[in-house]
C-alpha cells in the first residue's frame, strides 16, 4: 500500500512545462513547512521509477505533454500508456501498456492534455484510486503576438497570462497537500479558480484587458475539459494540525501566572533564594 501522505512531484523543463514545474515547487516547499513529505523530481522515467519504488508515495502529480492513451515526461520520454487504437479525433495509436499498475492505490493527477480520454479510465481499471486530467487539449495560456512571453509563474499582465490557467490546476494539489482536502472537495477547488479568473476577465477587474475575451475563452475550455475518477471521498493526505497561535499577550499572561506561584511558593517556605 502507497504511504500515506508521502507525495511525488514530476518536474521536468523544456517544452514548456517549466510553466507548470515553477507551481508545483512552490507547493512543495509549502508543504515541507507544515512537515509534508515531498519528493520532487525533475522528470526523468528512472529517476520517477526509483523514487516511487523508494518512498511509495500516495501521491503522484505530474506535468507532461499527451494523447489520449498516453503521458509524457522529460525530453517527450513516454511514460504512462495503455495499448490503444487512433483516436478518431485525437489520432496516435498506443502500442503498450506502460506502467499501469505501478499507480495502484495512489492519486494521480496528469497536467497534460487528454490523457483522461483512456489514460485515466485505464490507471483506475488497474487500481488508481483516483485520476484528475483532463479531456482535450490543456491550454496553459494566451498572449497578443506582439507581447513578450512571460517568465515561469510571472503574474498576469494586460497582453499576457500564463499564470491563471495552471494557477487552477495547481489548486487542486495545493487543497490536497496542504490543506488535507478530499479529492472531491480540491476538484471542486480547482473549479471555484477557474470560474474566478474567468469572472475577473468577463466582469471584472480585468475586463478591459486586451487579452480578455480569449483568457476567458480559453480559462473556460480546460474548465470544461476538466475530469475526475475514482473516489472522490478519500483524503490521500492527513489533515496537517496547525501550529498553536500563541499571541504576546497569552505569554505575558503565562508569565505572571508562573511569577505569581513562585511568589506563593516562596512566602510557604517551599523553596529559598541562594542568598536566604
């Protein structure tokens, strides 16, 4: 059985999935704050392998490129797959089932583009306990040709977002990592994000941005395209007990109260100063 709340993060760079790997390693140094053990990984197949056949994490979160029977990691290297023919609309026939059953018992959650088309429905026939992807292409942002491409995890600007798309998806994870959400209640999350940005740009404060009508268009197409299987109820990580708030004046107040039985305890004669 996978360990309970020992999550794994697939990281790789290059073919735009920096973009992503930048949310995911700030969720993981998040985590390690509040004692979550999080192994991260810059996406190389032997290197995803040992890891998982080391700590066994319950959680696997991975960003890659796909087709609907396959995912992707570092430099294109296939790594999940399952044996199937061309898609009518999506093409590319699968040739192998590739790793299904290493994922039995986790959550696995694939930024990557159609991989829940058969790749997800195959990891929970082999016993993947729960599956978020989505359907048709990921978008992961927009920009006017004449602006400059942003940096990884650059906030939104007027001419350019490609930010708020993968800042939905990475919600999912932060509510099951961080918070020790149930998978139904982070894709819920994840829906309540997309559904903010989109408002933002159809509404609301940025409205009036040139990029607008297609950050909404494209922020509500990977809403649309979003999908989860498996058990929704299930919470991969514990609840992380929060640190005890202590303000200054709980401990002034804890001082006195100590002064005040040291002082009753000396007038008692329980104890003396060195001098006395």
């Amino acid at each position: 059985m996978p360990r309970e709340g020992v999550v794994l993060f697939s990281e790789p760079t290059g073919y735009g999935l920096e973009y992503g790997s930048c949310f995911f390693k700030q969720i993981a140094e998040s985590a390690r704050r509040v004692g979550v053990n999080v192994v991260e990984s810059g996406g190389f197949p032997d290197d995803l392998d040992s890891k998982i056949d080391e700590h066994d994490p319950v959680v696997f979160y991975s960003i890659g490129h796909g087709t609907h029977c396959l995912h992707t990691v570092a430099n294109l290297i296939p790594y999940i797959e399952v044996e199937h023919p061309a898609h009518p609309k999506w093409g590319h026939p699968c040739y192998e089932n590739l790793r299904l059953d290493k994922f039995k018992g986790r959550h696995v959650h694939l930024l990557s583009c159609i991989t829940a088309v058969h790749l997800g429905p195959a990891l929970i026939d082999h016993g993947c306990r729960s599956f978020i992807g989505y359907d048709a292409e990921f978008v992961y942002g927009v920009r006017l040709l004449i602006a400059e491409i942003p940096r990884p995890c650059e906030e939104p600007k007027p001419d350019a977002d490609f930010y708020s798309f993968i800042d939905c998806d990475a919600e999912g994870e932060r509510k099951i990592v961080l918070e020790g959400s149930t998978v139904g209640e982070a894709v819920n999350a994840m829906i309540a994000k997309f559904e903010e940005y989109i408002k933002k740009y159809e509404e609301g404060e940025w409205k009036d941005r040139p990029i607008a009508p297609w950050a909404a268009r494209w922020l509500r197409h990977d809403l649309d395209h979003l999908k989860a299987y498996g058990g929704m109820d299930w919470r991969p990580v514990p609840r992380v007990a929060p640190l005890p708030y202590v303000t200054m004046g709980g401990i002034a107040m804890g001082l006195l109260a100590l002064s005040a039985i040291a002082t009753y305890a000396h007038e008692k004669g329980w104890w003396k100063l060195p001098w006395e």
